[in-house]
C-alpha cells in the first residue's frame, strides 16, 4: 500500500528513500528531500560546532565572528543556527543599539572592545565596528572625518587583537539586488517579520549603488592577511548557512574533527576569500 502522510514513515532512512523515488513525480517530495537532507546536514555540522565550543573553552581561546552584509542578507537567522545547541555560558551574541550621548563623544572603538570575548569564549558579532564603514557614510550618520579615521585605524586595531591572541572572522553575506527587493516584500507582508524593516532597509535599494562604493572600498582597504574578508554567496539561505558553519569549523583543529564523518570542505560557489577585480562588482 502506498504511503501518503509523513507521519506513516517509521524511520528518517525509509523517508529518505521514498522521497528520492519520488521526487522527479511531485514537487512536493522534492522539496521534502531538500528540506530533509539541509537539517540532516546542519545537525551534523551543529553537533561539530559544540566540539568546537568545548575545545575554545578548554583551550582559552577567543574567538569573534564578524557577521555583515547588506540588510535582509540573512545573517540574524545564520547565526541563530549557529548558537542554536551551543552552551550560553562561554558564547555571547553582541548586537548594539545606536550609540548614546556618552558613547557618541568617546573613541568609536570603546563600545566594542567591552565585548570582546574572553578567554575560553566565542562572540558572534550581528554588526559591528564596521557599521562606520558602510551603513553610517551611506546614512549621513558620521562625518567624513569620522569614516577617514575610522578605515586608517581599524586594520591597526584588528592587528592588534590578533597579536593579542583574538580570533577575528569576517563574514560578509552578500545578495543580489532582486533578492532583497524579494524578501523586503516578504517582510512586509508577513505581520511577524515586519518589525524587521527599518528605516535603513527602506533606503536599501534605493541607496544601493552608494552602499555598493562603500562596500568596495571596506573590502580593499581593510582586507589582510591576519583578519581577511570572506564572502557568503546568501541568495540561497541554507546554502549561506551551511556553508558559512563549515567554514569556521574549518579553521581550527579542535579535538574531534579528525574523527568526523561530515566534510569540512567549503564550497567555493558559496564561501570566497575576497580578492580585488579589475572591474569591481557588487556585494
């Protein structure tokens, strides 16, 4: 007798196997199977991620994950992924308000450097020091001023992380411009994502050649060898997900990883060092 619900299915591998004979018949199966085999994918990859952690808190690493991008790229949900099943006692999501009246008068760097991770922890970073070098010129929210000292000091003070024994990933999530527009759209017509659009976003595509230059000119002058820019390919969410995880797993040899069955190998359609073009193109 034919299977017709879910629910009939005694195992996930008898599932497997019926969705991948059926899915050139139904759309509906194939989408199943994809669904299926991204949380196969991503559970794996999690249960690596808490090998990890526990590795950064026995060794007293510090480890900080920059997440950027331009807005609806996807980083929020990236990053819910990756603290998913991850101890909140050695691992911290930062992401700041605007800056108030007393932040406003110190140096730029203040505010980030009180979260810093610690020995033994991993801080993943929903924006950062880098909202100077893109959001706030494109907005008028600093002076030219502000933005020239900011992009001649910020290679300095990451170098000066670096040497101090902190990890610092960049992670930038790029997406087309007829993307956005679409899950824009998708924010607003859905009452529980509409707080989501600001007022940054609206300006989104309109701005989009300004973000753009600004962009470009982050990338070349703050991409290095110690603290190097990587480039997500976001236009399909699991994808920038999966392979955003496998990428920082990939850094490091933490105890387990040898003993993994999963593949650590990034995919280069997905994850790219940034590297300058002769015509530049935009992220």
């Amino acid at each position: 007798m034919k299977k017709q619900n879910i629910s009939e299915f005694s195992t996930t591998e008898e599932l497997h196997n019926f969705l991948l004979e059926n899915q050139d018949n139904n759309i509906f199966y194939k989408n199943v199977l994809e669904k299926f085999e991204y949380e196969t994918e991503l559970l794996k990859l999690q249960s690596q991620l808490v090998n990890l952690q526990n590795w950064i808190s026995t060794q007293g690493k510090k480890v900080a994950v920059i997440f950027e991008g331009r807005d609806a790229s996807g980083k929020g949900g990236t990053i819910r992924r990756f603290r998913q099943h991850l101890n909140p006692r050695t691992m911290r999501v930062v992401a700041l308000n605007k800056p108030t009246d007393v932040e406003i008068n110190q140096w730029y760097f203040n505010r980030y450097i009180k979260e810093l991770p610690n020995a033994g922890e991993i801080v993943f970073f929903d924006r950062s020091w880098y909202n100077r070098a893109v959001v706030e010129p494109v907005m008028g929210f600093c002076t030219d001023q502000q933005y020239e000292q900011f992009m001649v000091q910020v290679a300095e003070f990451e170098h000066m992380l670096y040497e101090s024994g902190t990890y610092i990933i960049k992670l930038w999530f790029s997406v087309s411009k007829e993307e956005q527009q679409r899950r824009f759209e998708s924010r607003l017509n859905n009452p529980l994502k509409r707080w989501k659009y600001s007022p940054v976003d609206a300006k989104g595509q309109e701005l989009w050649d300004e973000f753009s230059y600004y962009i470009n000119q982050m990338f070349t002058r703050t991409h290095n060898s110690f603290s190097p820019w990587i480039v997500v390919n976001a236009n399909n969410k699991n994808s920038a997900r999966l392979e955003s995880i496998r990428y920082l797993l990939s850094l490091f040899n933490y105890d387990g990883k040898m003993d993994s069955d999963i593949d650590l190998m990034v995919d280069p359609n997905i994850i790219q060092r940034y590297y300058r073009m002769v015509k530049e193109i935009n992220y």
